[in-house]
C-alpha cells in the first residue's frame, strides 16, 4: 500500500503516560503559554505597519517601538472612551429601568 506510511500508528499503552504528562505541562505552563502565544500574535498584526515604516526609510526597531506605542495608546484612548461610557450608562440605569417598567406597566 503506498499510503501505509501516512496513517496514524496507534497509541501504546507507553504514550498514554506520555499523554498525561504533557496534558499535565501544559496546564502547569499555562500563563507563560498564554503570553507567548500573545506575543506571537501581537507581532503577526503589528507586522505591516512595521515593514511599512521599514519601506519608507525607518529603522526597523525605531519602527517596532512605534508601533508598539501606537497600539497601546490606542488601547488605552479605547479604555478610556468605553469605560467613560460604561460609567454614565452605569448612573443612568436607575432612570432607564423606571421608564422600561412604566412603559411595560402600560402594556
């Protein structure tokens, strides 16, 4: 059979052990999995913009580091704005809940 090497052996009772441990691994080394692959993530879109930067005769660590500060003031003017938001629907949820039970009370 010519494809007898592309189907998958099957497991042993040895890798069940195996299996457990790196199950095991993994969720001891969760948080630094978590931030690495965050990393990983956060250079595939920040990329562009750094190759752009590049391009136009920029550094390419002058370009990285304004990228990265780009995008946490960005996060940050978002925070702000969302929080911001959030608070005043916050205080002004008293007077939207009476006027939703009067309106339902004429109903």
């Amino acid at each position: 059979m010519p494809n007898a090497k592309l189907l998958p052996r099957r497991l042993s009772a040895g890798s069940l052990p195996c299996l457990i441990a790196v199950i095991g691994l993994v969720y001891l080394l969760k948080l630094v999995l978590m931030t690495a692959l965050f990393s990983i993530l956060l250079a595939f879109v920040l990329e562009p913009l750094v190759a752009r930067l590049s391009r136009i005769g920029i550094p390419r660590a002058a370009g990285a580091l304004f990228a990265v500060v780009l995008m946490v003031g960005l996060a940050g003017g978002l925070t702000y704005f969302f929080y911001s938001r959030a608070v005043d629907f916050a205080t002004q949820l008293p007077e939207y809940s009476g006027k939703t039970r009067s309106e339902l009370a004429d109903v």
